[in-house]
C-alpha cells in the first residue's frame, strides 16, 4: 500500500484516472503512475489534484495512525467502538 489514497478516492467519486488528468493538466500516464507508487506528484500538483476533486489535501494520504477499537464494560455488557467520537455519542444518549 502506498501512501496515497489516490486510486481509492477515484473509485469512491466515480472519476477515473483519464478524466482527472485533463482536469489537472497531466497525461493520463501521471495519474497511472501516481495511482501506482510509480511516480509521486509535487506539491502544486497534490493540491490540483485535491481541489479538482474537492477534498482536503490531507485526506489524499493513508493514515500513518494506528487505530485500535475502543472498549467499554458497562452494565457487564461489552461495548466496542472505533473511535472516541463514536464513544461519546454513546455515553451522550
């Protein structure tokens, strides 16, 4: 796994890599080596790419986290959450 979300992005906006490639200005050769760990994009392409597909620039990158479950015994039931904001949902119902 690279470190850009790049191919995954594309498939979950339903772009492919042709078309952000003439959207950014870039052969459709770039976006295939970028989506491949070929080739990693400048700066000012990076941010091409972000605003053509109007996300924020970090969200182009894995996540370098590790995130573990959190888990929660309550009333000896055990509760299981992927993240302290789905924790704090459920202590706030």
């Amino acid at each position: 796994m690279g470190i850009l979300r790049l191919k995954e992005i594309l498939k979950e906006k339903g772009i492919t890599g042709k078309d952000l490639a003439k959207k950014v200005g870039v052969t459709q050769a770039t976006i295939s080596n970028i989506n491949n760990d070929v080739h990693f994009p400048t700066s000012d392409l990076l941010l091409k790419i972000a605003e053509t597909l109007n996300i924020d620039v970090k969200d182009l990158f894995h996540s370098t986290k590790e995130t573990k479950p959190i888990h929660l015994i309550m009333d000896n039931k055990l509760h299981t959450f992927n993240d302290f904001e789905e924790l704090k949902i459920f202590v706030n119902k």
